[in-house]
C-alpha cells in the first residue's frame, strides 16, 4: 500500500497555529506518511497586519510556505486543520477558503478523507471547542471521517484534555501556557492511522 499523504493547513496570524501544525507534520513523518504544510491565505488589509509587530514578524517569517489550494485537499487522504479561534468559530480567512471547496465535494472529491483539527485561544474556555466542532460540520458535509483524539492517550490530559482536537491557551505574548507537543504528534499519528485503515479498506 502507498504512503497515506497528510495535509496539513493551518492559518496563522501570531505563529502559534503555524508551530502546531509542524508538530503535526512531524507526528505525520514519524507515523509514515507523506506529508505536507500548508497555509490559508491571509485576507486582512496590509495595514493591519502593520500595526502588529507580532503578525508582521509572522507573516515575513513564513512567506515561503505555500498557500493551501484545492488540489492540496484532492491529493491528501488525511487532512489536519489548525486554526485560531474567532469568537468560538473559524477565522474569516479559513471559511473563505472552505467555501471554495464545492466543486471538489460535488464531484463527490472529498469523501473519506479523513480529517482532524487543533486550535487556540486566549483563556481556557476561550472557544476552542466551539471552533473545533464548528470546523467539523464543513467536514461532515464533505463526507469526510472525523477522527478524534477523543482520551486514547494519556498524554491528551497534561495537553488540557480536549477531546474534541488539540487546543492550547496563548498569552498576551504569544507564549503557549501549556505543553501540548505531544499531544498534537498523538492526535496526528492517530489521524494517519485512521487514514491507513480507510485506504486499505478502499482498496
């Protein structure tokens, strides 16, 4: 059997999501699979990333990362999400590109891939459930397998315990306050994994 191939897409406006999905990609890697990282382009006004030290800084440090594309979504078997927060939904800029992805489900494109997703925030009960969960509605939608890292590993508990995806709390700074490396690597060898059964039960 070949290679299950992860994507992994990620939109990012500090560095945070963009550091959770190398983690995950290393937790890809590490279970097998062919992996790439990709990112949602940014929608917002020059101007405002400008008035941010910390968004400008972000956005020069990854302009080399290739931008998500539909043709990134048909070649994956596995697809992990990592997305900030917006008001316990996904960010303008992901449901903007999301929204683009009717052709491909039409044609029925994305069926099976299995999908999984993290997220931050700023305070513990900051939405990330709600967004998580938000996001996985485009997924049922798609006919995608959502695959969770519900509590099969002990390591989910010392990463807050989320069920649902990865989520980490973010300070004023930017800084994660809790340890959640592991966590994601987890979450992301569990989501190849269940990629690996779905593609050789198609087979």
């Amino acid at each position: 059997m070949s290679k299950v191939k992860l994507a992994v897409i990620y939109y990012s406006s500090t560095g945070t999501n963009y550091k959770l999905a190398n983690w995950a990609a290393e937790g890809g890697k590490e279970a097998g699979a062919e992996v790439k990282v990709v990112k949602v382009p940014e929608l917002a006004p020059p101007e405002a990333i400008e008035s941010n030290a910390a968004w400008k800084a972000h956005v020069d440090e990854t302009k080399d990362v290739p931008e998500v594309s539909l043709n990134d979504l048909e070649w994956a078997d596995a697809i992990i999400f990592s997305i900030p927060t917006r008001f316990g939904n996904v960010p303008a800029q992901v449901k903007q590109f999301l929204d683009t992805t009717g052709g491909l489900w039409f044609n029925g494109k994305l069926v099976n891939k299995v999908a999984s997703a993290m997220t931050s925030a700023q305070n513990p009960h900051g939405g990330q459930e709600a967004t998580i969960l938000s996001l996985y509605t485009t997924m049922y939608h798609w006919g995608a397998i959502v695959a969770t890292p519900g509590y099969t590993d002990p390591v989910l508990y010392g990463a807050g315990g989320n069920p649902y995806g990865t989520s980490v709390t973010v300070d004023q700074n930017g800084n994660m306050k809790d340890d959640v490396k592991d966590a994601v690597i987890h979450q992301a060898k569990r989501t190849v994994t269940v990629a690996e059964w779905v593609k050789k039960g198609n087979q």
